[in-house]
C-alpha cells in the first residue's frame, strides 16, 4: 500500500509537464537536477539554526540590546490564589463580569481587584522586551544575511532581469551550487521558524504566521522537486528584501529610538508595497502564470505552484492593510503600538495596589513594555 500511495504522490504527470519523467532529469551531460533527497538535511539544518539562535541571543543580540539601552522594568506578579490560579488556567483567562463578581465572593475580594489580579496573571505570560529584542535581532541578522546571499545568487543571472528567461529549457536547466545553498538555508530557516513557533513571541496573526510558514515551505519543497528553482529564488529575494527593515525598525523600537524606528517603519511600509503588492504579483506571478505555458502544455504542477503563491498574495494583502493602518496612525500622531502584538495591560491605580496588597498579601513590582510597531 505504501509503495502504491509513493507511486502514486510521484507521479510524473503531477510533478512534470507532459511527456517527461523522472529519468529525464537524472543527472547526466554535465547537467545536475534538484533532488527530494536534498531536502531531508533542511531539518538537520532547522535544528542547526535554533541551537545557533541560542548562542547568537546570548552572545550578540543580549549585549546588543543593552549597548542600545533596552531595559526591563520589573514585572509584579499576581499573587497566589489557588480558586483564580485554576479558573485562569482550566476556564478562561478573560472571565466575563458574572465570572468576575462569582470569583471576587468566592475569594472574598472586591470585584477591581480581581480583574487586576488576572490582568496581572496575564502579564506574566507575555514575553519580556528582552526577548522581543533578541528575537527581532537573530531575524534582522538573517533576514539581512539571506537578502545580500540572494542579490549575490541573482545578480549575474539573465532572468533576474528578464522573468522570461525564467523558463527557457525548462524542466533541463542544471542545478548551480549557489542556488543550491540558497534554497537549503532558506528552507532551514524556515523550519527553524516553524519548530519555534510555540515558544517565539504571539500576536495577534499568529494563525496567519502559521499558514505563511507552511506555505512557503510547500512552495519551497515542491518548487525544488518540479525544477522551479530559478523562480523560487526570485521569490525568496522579494520576501527578503523587506523583512530585514521591518525586524530593525522593531529593534529600535524596543531601545526606545522612536523618532528613528518611525523613520524605518515608513521605509519598510514602502518597500513592503513595492515588493509585495507590486513586483510579487505582477511580475512574480506573472511570470509563472503566463510564461510557462509558451514551453509546455499546463500541468497540475503547474496550477498547484501558482495557487500556493496566490496564497501568499492573500497574506501580502492581509499583512499591508495592517501597515497602511500604522501608517495611517503615524501620520495622525497616533502611532501606539504593533497591531499584531499581544500588548500588555495597564496595571491601575496606587489606591487599587494598596487594596490588593491588605487584601491578598505582599507584591512584586510591574512593568508596563513599550508599545511595539509592526
């Protein structure tokens, strides 16, 4: 049953255009083929990539951020309280105000004080601003690093110029040791951001993060099967080219460089239109919508990589309107905070502190982190 179901996923009439198969793009007359067997190291290679992610926080971005002045105030805790400690953790961590007023008699508290000891609690669960730093630093550092080794792959190369260079002697076009590290580390990469997705700050797109890094993991892998390379590397270099700005401009942010992160955050607003609005769609799909089929009839292959990047434009689009908002609150001198993050609350008054402190014993101190950009 297995070997009919592999059979079947390897298909050549999937994969490939119409009267070729495997065997055509075995390695022969000096030309060399993209295989699936490359791809299984790209896991080694993830877990390679978090474990030197350990080290670059410790090492660089930790001495970065505070070289740049981030600090951390210090967070008061919620006090334990085992009746709101199990609604918190078994019911809900947003208790309605029937809830509310149900748990401040069962506690013998007042109801302001219970909503502040869970807004406490859920404090304590958000990621500190060093974290956030170091975790904007180690993207900023590869996103930058794979935009330079992306320029470097493509700037030579005829169809980095012209899309319809793209395709031709499309499927029989060899495989160059450059693109072939520049497929391998990205895929890594993006593994890495996969496996470490439970653990990295949340927001609030999160579900979206989650579908853009399988996507481009699919597109990645199948792209690499079907000898898409040459326009999975343009691809990459788009996608690139604006994340490393939008990962600074956030590092500033948490230094608290307001004036210069504002400045960026405009910069990457742009590029991110240009690149992702514009070339993606109407160069980047363009080219695999229209070109393609001047070669060879189309193939599932064929609708199945484009609708994958269709998919990624949805998120283009997803993605801009949040950055048009943020721009739109800049321009209005109302620019507060990243519209994806998961904020912290505002703690109270002193007068609520000290009802807390004779009503539920001793304190520690809070911090409320600067508001992020996107």
């Amino acid at each position: 049953m297995l070997q009919t179901l592999s059979d079947w996923f390897w298909w050549d009439h999937l994969w490939l255009p119409r009267n070729l198969t495997w065997a055509d793009l075995e390695d022969k007359d000096n030309y060399i083929y993209a295989k699936v067997s490359h791809l299984y190291v790209t896991v080694l290679y993830a877990a390679v990539l978090m474990i030197a992610r350990g080290f670059f926080e410790r090492l660089i971005a930790t001495p970065l951020a505070k070289m740049m002045g981030v600090k951390d105030q210090i967070r008061l805790k919620a006090t334990h309280n085992a009746v709101l400690d199990n609604f918190f953790v078994s019911i809900s961590k947003h208790p309605t105000r029937s809830q509310l007023e149900g748990l401040s008699k069962k506690c013998s508290w007042t109801v302001r004080m219970v909503e502040r000891w869970f807004r406490r609690r859920r404090n304590q669960d958000r990621p500190s601003l060093m974290k956030k730093f170091q975790e904007a630093c180690w993207r900023c550092t590869f996103y930058f690093l794979a935009f330079i080794g992306g320029i470097t792959v493509l700037i030579d190369k005829p169809w980095f110029y012209d899309t319809r260079e793209v395709w031709v002697g499309y499927p029989k076009q060899t495989l160059l040791p450059s693109q072939y590290w520049y497929y391998i580390t990205e895929l890594s990469f993006y593994w890495s951001l996969l496996f470490s997705v439970a653990s990295d700050v949340k927001r609030k797109d999160f579900n979206e993060q989650i579908i853009h890094h399988l996507a481009t993991i699919v597109l990645l892998s199948f792209s690499w099967c079907a000898n898409y390379i040459r326009v999975g590397t343009l691809v990459m270099v788009v996608h690139d080219s604006s994340d490393f700005l939008l990962e600074f401009a956030k590092m500033l942010n948490y230094a608290g460089w307001k004036s210069v992160c504002n400045s960026l955050f405009i910069v990457f607003a742009v590029v991110f239109i240009i690149t992702r609005l514009v070339i993606f769609p109407f160069w980047i799909i363009h080219c695999t919508w229209v070109y393609p089929v001047h070669h060879y009839p189309p193939f599932f292959g064929y609708y199945f990589f484009n609708v994958m990047l269709v998919v990624l434009q949805l998120l283009h689009i997803f993605w801009a309107y949040l950055i048009l908002k943020m721009v739109a609150k800049f321009f209005s001198s109302k620019l507060d905070g990243d519209d994806r993050s998961d904020q912290e609350e505002c703690d109270g008054s002193d007068e609520e502190d000290e009802g807390m402190k004779n009503g539920a014993g001793s304190k520690n101190n809070l911090v409320v982190n600067s508001h992020h950009s996107h």
